[in-house]
C-alpha cells in the first residue's frame, strides 16, 4: 500500500520520566531498528534533548521539543528559542498543545509567532488543535477548529508547506477514551476542507494525526481513516513496546 503522505508517530512524553528511565526507553527504541512506513518522532522534555540526540544518532528517527519560545533572545527567564532547539538537532517543535493552552494560557496568537519563530530557526511546526468535551457538547466543534486553524492558514506557504497539525479533542487526551474512528475522521476531513479551501495541494500533502488516547488496540482502526496520517500519543509512548507497536500498526 503506498501512501501520498507519510505518516508519523509521534511519542510526547510531557513531563514524565527521570534520567535512568529515559536512557532506558531511549535505549529500546534504538534496539528495535523499527523499519515501518511511519516516521518515528519523540519529544523528550527539554533537558534530555542531548541525550536524545546521542541515543538516536545514526537512525532515522527524530525528535522535537515540547515547545519553544514565541522571542529569538533575550530576558525571557525561563524560555528556550528556537535556534538553541536547531542546536540540538530537533525537527520538530510542538506548539500549542491544550496541556499548554490551558495551563499556560496560550493563545492563538501566540501559536503562530512561535510557528513564525520555529520556522525561522529551520524547525517544522507541529500544531495542535482541538475542542473541550463542552464546546462538543455544545456542537461547537467544527467553529473551534476553524478558530484555531485561522490563523495558521494565513502563514506564508513556505511554513504551510511543512506544517504537520495533531488533532487532539481535550476530551480524549489522558482520559483513556479516544475518539471513535468515525468522530476523528470526521474532524480530519473537516481541518483538510478547511486548508483545502485555502490551498488543494497544500492540503493534499498536509499531515494531520490524531492524538487522545491512542494505544496499541485503538490504534489500527484509528489510523486507517482516510485522512488520518499517525498519531500523538501521550502515555502510551512512555513504553518503547507500546509505542513501536503503535507504529507498527501501519498497514506496510
Ligand atoms: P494521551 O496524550 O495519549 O496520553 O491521551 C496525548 C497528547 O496529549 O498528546
């Protein structure tokens, strides 16, 4: 089976994990010489992004940060830019997932300038987007999509070309109830709409993965929607076993 875009699996590990337990899951990735169809992504809490990069040096699997900082440099106490993640070797950079939304107050706005600031350093932007269990339940889904998704349509192309978005309902995150494969399809379709509207063949390339509590028995029937192209899992990347065994679940 051939695929007009590749996928991703994607592990974020939050702030989970110590020093022994990261070599370790580090360690059984690296063992695994993981071969599938899936590009293997890992975001690793920002201070073991060396250790990352030694461990994985030499295979093809990458690696992002958590975050970034919406500034280039300067008196932000606290804040990692953008190049000093390009100094590590990162790929990707996660931005505006909900946990940072919601406990960090990030906005839309904020989102973009550090999708402006991770693709000026030569990072790829991996946004994410997604509604609270009570703006579904107030039908409000797709207007919530829209609004997050604004103002990522009108970056410039060259960000867009590379932009990955994870779909992530609030609800599902960490709850052990993940969307059914109808419910995710059905926002997928409507976020590739959405950016097909602004541009066809952006949208044709764009990769849009589902996270919310995927784990290796959900996850083949998630990733085998049509407009699901991997997946950001939360616990379930704190295994090496369960994780690969997510990404094999890619029909090859
Ligand atoms: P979960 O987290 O897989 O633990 O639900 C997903 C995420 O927050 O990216």
């Amino acid at each position: 089976m051939s695929h007009i875009r590749q996928p991703i699996i994607a592990g974020n590990w939050k702030m989970n994990g110590d020093l022994a337990s990261t070599t370790k899951l580090l360690d059984e990735i690296r063992a695994s010489q993981y071969q599938g169809v899936a590009e293997l992504v890992v975001f690793p809490p920002y201070v073991y992004l060396p250790l990352v990069q030694s461990k994985l040096a030499g295979t093809n699997i990458r690696y992002g940060s958590q975050d970034v900082s919406r500034h280039e440099t300067g008196a932000y106490t606290g804040e990692i830019a953008a190049t000093m993640l390009k100094d590590f070797a990162c790929h990707y950079a996660l931005i505006g997932h909900s946990e940072r939304r919601q406990y960090h107050a990030e906005t839309d706005a904020l989102v973009i300038d550090k999708c402006h600031a991770a693709h000026q350093a030569g990072l790829v932007p991996m946004v994410c987007v997604g509604e609270t269990l009570a703006e579904r339940e107030k039908q409000q889904t797709e207007q919530v999509i829209q609004q997050q998704l604004a103002g990522l349509l009108a970056l410039d192309h060259a960000i867009l070309n590379q932009l990955v978005i994870a779909y992530e309902p609030v609800w599902a995150i960490g709850t052990g109830l993940s969307a059914s494969p109808e419910q995710a399809q059905t926002v997928h379709a409507f976020i590739r709409s959405q950016v097909a509207n602004h541009n066809e063949n952006i949208a044709k390339s764009m990769r849009i993965l589902y996270g919310g509590s995927l784990k290796p028995d959900n996850a083949s029937d998630l990733l085998v929607m049509p407009d699901i192209d991997g997946g950001l899992i939360g616990g379930a990347s704190l295994k090496a076993q369960s994780f690969l065994e997510i990404a094999k679940s890619w029909p090859n």
